[in-house]
C-alpha cells in the first residue's frame, strides 16, 4: 500500500508542480506578493500535493467499489420506483457532501443553493438511470435538457444566472464523481448490452444539468435579485509559527467538513450493505481503509486549497487586471492550460476512462483537450469581465455548437465530453480562478462583481463539451475502424472493454 501512495503522491506532484511554478514565478517577477500569502501558497501547494495522492488513492479502493456495486445491484432490479428513491437518497446525500459545493456556497451569502443542487443531482442521477434502463440515448436527453435551460435563462433574474451555471459545475467535484462514474461503471456490468461503454459515461454530464435547473427554479420562486459574496480575508503570517498557527485553526473546520460530508454516505453503504449487498469482510475491509484514505486526502487537500490558493488568487487577479487587458488575458490563458491538471475529478476521470477503453482513449489525449478547453474558458471568463457581457451570450452559443457536434461524434466521446465538462470544474476552480475572477473584477473597478466574476466556473465546464467531441470527430475520421473499446455506430463494439469484464466477474461471482 506504500508503493501505491508514494505513485499517487508522484502523479500528483508532476500535476501540481506546472500551477505551482507559474504562480511563483508571477509573484517573484511582476505581481509584487506579501510574504504571508506566498508562505501560505507555498504550505497549501505541499498539502494540496499529499492531499490529492492519499485521496485518489482513497477514492479508487472506496468510493468506486461502493459506487459499482451500488449501480449493479439498481441495474438488475426491476422495481423501478425502488431504482429512483435510492438514486435519488445517494446522488442528495454525496452531492450534499461535496467539498467544491460547500466551497461555492461559502462564497455566497444567504442563497440556500446546496440544498436546491442537492435535490436537482438527486434527481437527475434516478433520471440517468431510467435513461439507460430504457435505453434512451444520451445526445436526445442532453438535448431537451439545455433547450429546457436556455429557455428558463430567460425568464431567471440576472444575478442568479451565473450561480446556477456554476452550481452544475462544482456538483461534481472529487466527492461525486468516483462515485457516480463508478455506478455507471457497475450498471454497464450487469446490462453487457451493445451500448455498455456509453452507459458507463454520461452520468456526469446528466448530473450537471440537474443543479442549474433547481437553482434557476429557486431564483424564480424566491425572486433572488440581490446577491453578495464573501469577502476574501488573507491571515496575517509573520514567520513559520504562524503557518502553524493557521492550520491548526483551519483542520478542525475541514475535519468537521469531511466528516460530515463522508458520514452519511457511510451510513446509507451501510444500511445498503446489510439488508442488499452482503460484500464479503475482506471487501469491507479494504473500503474501510479507503474510506481512511479519502478522509486525509480530503482534509489536507481543502486545508491546502483554501489557505494557500484562495487568497494568492484573488491577490493575482486584482494585480495582473491593472497590467491592462492584454496581460490579463495572456495570463488567464496560461493559468487555464495548466490549472486542470491539479483537480482530483479530472485525474479520477481520466484513470476511469483510460482503464475502460483499455487504453484506447489515452490519459494524455484526455489531459491535452481538457487543458485546451480549460484555456479556452478562462480566456472567455476574462473577455467577458474585460467586456462586461452577459454571461448568456457565450453560453447559448457555445452550448448550441456542443449540441451540434453530438450529431457528428461518436456516442463514446459524446458522453465523455459532456462528463469532462463536468469534472474540469472542480476544487481549483472554487478556490482560485473563482477568486482570481473576483480579483480582476475588483481590480477593474468592474460594477457588479455577482455577474461578473460568477459564471467563469460555467465557462470552464462548457468548454470541454466542444473541445474533446472535436476531438471525437477527429479520432473517427482518422480511421474507419476505431481502436476495439470504442463504440460507433459502424463498428460496434468487439470486445467487451476489461475494467467492465472484471466488475462483471467480480459482481457474478459475488467475491468483490
């Protein structure tokens, strides 16, 4: 188990260090940095690079198997008003757990958005499920979803448009995904049905569409028109004693925050596995430890996140949007390109696709379109701030091209895109180009800062959405007979793809 964390802490310094490098190399060259926040920065990076490799470690031997055996056990059910409470039960309870979600609310004062995501992810993860039961495809229902949006975004008042499109970016943060991208995982087990690769994506990218719903559904019936954020507030730090002083003021809240994020989930895991599931002890055993590993990994990588990326961000915004427009956006490019890299969702995302295709569609293809379209997005965020342009006349567009592209890419890379979008926006985003977008809103002296800086987490979830089913388009032309692992609707699928052979296995033989 050593071995395996000293991979993952690897993996994760090899991601972090590019963000870390750039933002270090901006304080010490153009943006003149306090001592405090660059000491701070510098603990945070450390922690964030232990945090995110104890974690994925913790999510891959926990939440995954939790989320497989879940789904596989829905998928063979036939009761399904039993299928939709369950879904609906776990896809509330993790989206309520969800560390970026808490991070965005925090930032919100007195808009009650957890609980209207909540219910909107609860739902809409039973509604995926009944999509692949019924074997509706994805592209129709992704469809009628943002039609049903872009109609909504009419009517919703305009300081909670942002909000809403942020909110299904940071439902799926490091918390729901392993979970919901295993449930699909275990679904497709169970079924082996011509589409199985597809079903087990798109989850994701269902469950981001559900929380802008709910949250555009609360505005129109609370009329939210006047929203504040929190003001960002960076701790005095005169020497290392008071770094240590910060963390033990900052651990016992994100303790308490994964604590109660986790427990509820471990409480319907076990209630499930009592009267359903019967896993064997040794399986218990090591979800146990998982369960461990997730818990650290969460605690150091928020600690990390929000001392040391939180403040440098909103510092840089503030000094690099009084550098003129031009810098603004150069740097927004660069930090885009490489801030994906050092989400936990992207790397759970990316190992869970690469090891279901079996290798076909590659990490480093993945990490090099979400990179782009995250570069894409912040360089879209910053014109819109630059700009002043309502946030409706980048996303309907870019939405309706993503709609267009679905008619022309292969079924595969149609739910990938749409979950990437999804996953691309994760902790990062929350703590530090959400910061930095408020920084160069206040920085510009921009009017309202809600309508402003909000919507940049949108931007970054939409992107992605177009980037890789470009990308899809691309593979298919390239040849005619895509690699075995990947479904058109010339090739079909060959062989049945290995990361779903074992979960079939190892649900048929009871011994997961």
């Amino acid at each position: 188990m050593s071995e395996k964390i000293k991979e993952k802490i690897k993996e994760s310094l090899m991601s972090v260090l590019p963000i870390t490098a750039i933002i270090l190399l901006l304080c010490f060259t153009i943006v003149p940095t306090s001592n405090d926040t660059l000491m701070l920065f510098i603990s945070g990076a450390i922690l964030l690079i232990i945090g995110i490799g104890v974690f994925t470690l913790g999510a891959e031997i926990s939440m995954t198997t939790i989320g497989e055996r879940i789904g596989a056990h829905l998928s063979s059910s036939k009761r399904i008003l039993l299928i939709l409470l369950i879904a609906f039960v776990f896809g509330s309870v993790i989206t309520i757990a969800e560390p970026d979600l808490q991070v965005l609310a925090s930032q919100i004062v007195d808009v009650p958005i957890i609980l209207a995501v909540a219910i909107g992810v609860g739902i809409f993860l039973a509604f995926a499920l009944v999509r692949i039961i019924f074997n509706i495809k994805l592209s129709h229902i992704l469809a009628i979803c943002y039609l049903g949006i872009f109609i909504m975004s009419f009517f919703v008042p305009e300081t909670i448009l942002p909000i809403a499109f942020d909110s299904g970016g940071v439902t799926t943060g490091p918390m729901t995904v392993p979970f919901i991208i295993a449930f699909g995982i275990g679904i497709a087990a169970v079924r082996q049905s011509k589409n199985s690769e597809s079903d087990s994506f798109g989850l994701v990218a269902l469950c981001s569409a559900g929380p802008i719903l709910s949250v555009m559904i609360l505005g129109l019936i609370c009329n939210i028109k006047d929203i504040s954020y929190q003001n960002i507030v960076t701790p005095i730090v005169l020497d290392s004693t008071g770094i240590l002083s910060v963390l033990k003021e900052a651990f016992p809240i994100y303790i308490k925050e994964v604590a109660v994020a986790l427990l509820p989930i471990i409480f319907f895991f076990v209630i499930y596995q009592i009267f359903i599931l019967k896993i064997s002890k040794s399986e218990l055993l090591k979800i146990g430890v998982g369960l461990v590993y997730t818990f650290i990994g969460l605690v150091l990588f928020l600690t990390g996140a929000n001392i040391g990326f939180l403040p440098i961000g909103n510092h840089l915004g503030i000094e690099i949007a009084q550098m003129g427009n031009v810098a603004l956006i150069l740097i927004g490019m660069v930090i885009g390109y490489f801030v994906v890299r050092v989400e936990p969702a992207v790397v759970i995302l990316v190992d869970q696709i690469n090891n279901i295709t079996d290798g076909a569609i590659s990490k480093k293809l993945m990490f090099t379109s979400l990179a782009i379209g995250t570069m894409f997005a912040i360089t879209l965020a910053m014109i819109r701030i630059i700009t002043e342009m309502n946030i409706l006349y980048i996303v309907i567009p870019g939405y309706l091209i993503s709609m267009i592209l679905m008619h022309f890419a292969p079924d595969m890379f149609v739910a990938i895109a749409f979950d990437s979008g999804g996953v691309s926006v994760g902790t990062m985003a929350s703590v530090f180009v959400l910061p930095f977008a408020i920084g160069v809103c206040t920085g510009i002296g921009h009017e309202n800062i809600m309508t402003g800086a909000f919507g940049t987490i949108a931007m970054i979830a939409m992107m992605p959405t177009i980037v890789i089913q470009i990308v899809g388009i691309l593979y298919k032309f390239k040849s005619k007979k895509i690699k075995s692992t990947v479904q058109t609707e010339e090739d079909g699928i060959i062989e049945f793809p290995r990361r779903l052979q074992d979960a079939k296995r190892c649900i048929d033989d009871n011994n997961c």
